[in-house]
C-alpha cells in the first residue's frame, strides 16, 4: 500500500515575495483559477485573478495573484503561496488549499473583506471560492 505524503502549504504574505511587481511571472501553463472582486470598501474593488502553476520538475504548486497597473494597465504578478508535493494532489485541491492559507494569512495581516465576488470562475467554482471565504471568515 503506498501512503502519500501530506500536503504542506507554505504562504509567502508579508514577505517580498508576495508582492505585485514586473519582475516575476507565471508560466504559460499556469492554469486560471478565478477573477475576483474582494470589495475592499466603499473606495472600490480589490480586483484580483489567481493562477496556480507547477514547476518543470512537477514537485509542487504555486500559487499567483496577478493584477493591473492602475498607471499603465500592464499585469503584474507576483507568488503568494507554494504547496505539494504535486503527485496524488489534483490542482483542484491544490488551489483551494493554497489560496485558503493566504486568505487566511493576509487576514493576520489586517485585511478584511466583507464579501468576495466571483467575476469569471475557472478551475475553482464560484462556490469553491465561497467556500474558501466562509473557511477563512469562520476562523
């Protein structure tokens, strides 16, 4: 009977990494996971889009937050999470366990979000991603 290993999920919030810049960017085959309206106040929309990426060696997920210059409307990314290993996960559950630990870190880090709007679903559902939200509102 062959056990497989647990999923580790490490989130790079509150560090450089985790922050949007031109530097980084995920690989063609990362698959869209959601576009989202965080509805960050009465200010307007935290618009974010999420990506999840393997690498070449196929060890483990990585999760990307892409959003737009409000300057230059150019894309930006940057990795807010990693998790694996990859063998005996779906990406499905990749995602939703790497995007989970995120929102859940960037709420130790002050931000608070009333709801979450799904704008356009991809590998995730839109009640995937309420689901998320719920886990992390109801921690």
């Amino acid at each position: 009977m062959t056990v497989r290993k647990p999923f580790e999920v490490y989130s790079f919030i509150g560090s450089d990494i985790a922050q949007l810049g031109y530097g980084e960017r995920p690989p063609r085959s990362a698959k869209f996971i959601a576009s989202l309206d965080m509805g960050s106040g009465p200010g307007g929309g935290d618009y974010r889009t999420y990506l999840l990426s393997t690498d070449k060696e196929r060890s483990g997920w990585t999760l990307w937050h892409m959003a737009h210059d409000y300057d230059t409307g150019k894309r930006l990314y940057c990795r807010v999470a990693q998790g694996g290993p990859y063998r005996g996960y779906p990406a499905k559950y990749a995602a939703e366990q790497l995007l989970t630990k995120v929102w859940l870190d960037e709420t130790d880090e002050g931000l608070y979000f009333e709801n979450v709007l799904v704008e356009e679903a991809g590998l995730l559902t839109a009640e995937d991603i309420q689901r998320v939200a719920l886990a992390v509102i109801d921690d």
